[in-house]
C-alpha cells in the first residue's frame, strides 16, 4: 500500500471517529437537557385534612398479681381470681373474643436481707380488653376490682376501622383539593400552568392513648370511676406531584 493510500485511510478514518464522538456529545446533551426539563416541569405539594370525633373503642389492661409461699399455691390463687374477673366482665356483656390473655408469669420473691433468699412467689396475669361498650367502662374496671383485679390501667381510645372508612371519602377528597389549591397559587405565582398529575400518595392516622393507673383508694372503696373519651383527631395526608408547563 502506498504512502498516500495510507494517509487517506487515516484521513477518513479520524472524520468518522470526530463525527461518532459528535454524535455522543449530541445525545449526552440532550439526554442531559430532558432530565433537567422533567425536573422543572413538576411541582410537589401536600394537602391535609382532618376531623374530630368521638371515638367509639377502647381498649384496656385489666390484672391479677398474687404472692403465695409456693408457686403452685400462687399460680392457683391467681387463676381462681382472674377466673372471676373474667365471669365479671362477661356478666357486663364482654363477649370472649373482646378478652384476650396478654401477660402470664410467674416467679419467686427474694428477700435479700442477709443473703439472698426465696420468700415465695409472685404469679401474674393480664388480659386486655377491648370494647365499643364506653359508657360501661366504669362498670368494667369497678367490677374487675371488685373481683380482685389489683393492676388496672392503660386505657386507649382509638376511631374503629369501620368508622375511619366512612369518614375516608371525605378527608381524602379535602386533602387533595387542599393540595390542588396551594399548588394553583403557587403555579400562578411562578407564571406556569398545571397540566397534570405524575404521582400521588396518601396518608392517614387517628385515635390516641390515655395512661390510666387505678388508684388503691379506689380499689378500697366503692367510688365510681368516671371515665370521658374525649375527642379524638383523624386526619389524611396527600402527596402530590404535578406536572406543569
């Protein structure tokens, strides 16, 4: 092959490399131009929304601590008081399903005077409760003290599945319209126009918890314990990200 063929081989060759490279450098930008295009183009935005209702559930730990010289006297004792406890609440109208054993133990008392010793044993059981029954709830801790119950507390009022469903519709269609309205105005203030939406989520929450311990003068005397549930807030949350041009 010549000198001159050579060259003109070489000569070809570096025009097709610079044009392949070009066209890289072309598709890179552009490539690069429609990323950031996308990320102008959307504005994200949430809405919310919220109600206050009464809730119609509760739920509460009701239990038996007894402290015996042997583990089987105190394990036996205690099952006979939860026992009671339990035909108690099921006389008020707690079905068994509402019942739900929570915490069971049992273990030895120490005396650690001189050396540390095995005095007895202390045995424990715990059910939770959970009720729509709220205007019984005074029933149903007087009741279960009355049986021998000695560790009641930690009341929780919730918004049931059922009610936060009816109350969905509703919030969901506020919280978008909250959103909407706040990413108009800013659309507006920015001289863009929405034109869509490219993706949305929701959010929602409800019901509260109220640490109730039951006082021993309670437990001693008959006073009725009064128990109010109060209001509780269900709100729903909107994630929205527009579009815009």
């Amino acid at each position: 092959m010549s000198q001159e063929n050579l060259n003109n081989r070489l000569y070809y060759l570096i025009i097709a490399m610079t044009i392949v490279i070009v066209l890289m450098a072309a598709a890179l930008y552009a490539g690069s131009q429609v990323s950031s295009d996308n990320t102008k183009r959307t504005i994200h935005m949430s809405g919310h929304a919220e109600i206050k209702v009464v809730p119609d559930t509760a739920t509460l730990d009701i239990g038996v601590v007894v402290e015996s010289a042997t583990a089987n006297e105190a394990v036996a004792e205690n099952a006979d008081i939860m026992s009671a406890v339990i035909e108690e609440l099921k006389g008020i109208g707690l079905e068994e399903r509402n019942i739900r054993t929570s915490h069971v133990s049992v273990y030895p008392v120490y005396n650690y005077e001189k050396e540390r010793t095995i005095e007895g044993y202390s045995a424990s059981n715990n059910v939770q409760v959970t009720t729509t029954m709220l205007d019984r709830l005074g029933d149903i801790i007087d009741r279960s003290a009355a049986a021998g119950a000695n560790q009641i507390g930690s009341i929780a009022f919730s918004v049931s599945t059922d009610m936060q469903k009816e109350m969905r519709e509703d919030l969901v269609d506020e919280a978008v319209e909250d959103a909407a309205s706040k990413a108009g105005m800013l659309a507006e203030n920015l001289g863009v126009r929405i034109s869509g939406v490219q993706t949305s989520s929701l959010s929602d929450s409800g019901g509260y918890r109220v640490q109730y311990e039951m006082p021993q003068a309670a437990m001693d005397e008959a006073v009725p314990t009064p128990i109010q549930p109060g209001e509780s807030t269900v709100s729903m949350s909107v994630q929205v990200t527009y579009l815009i041009e």
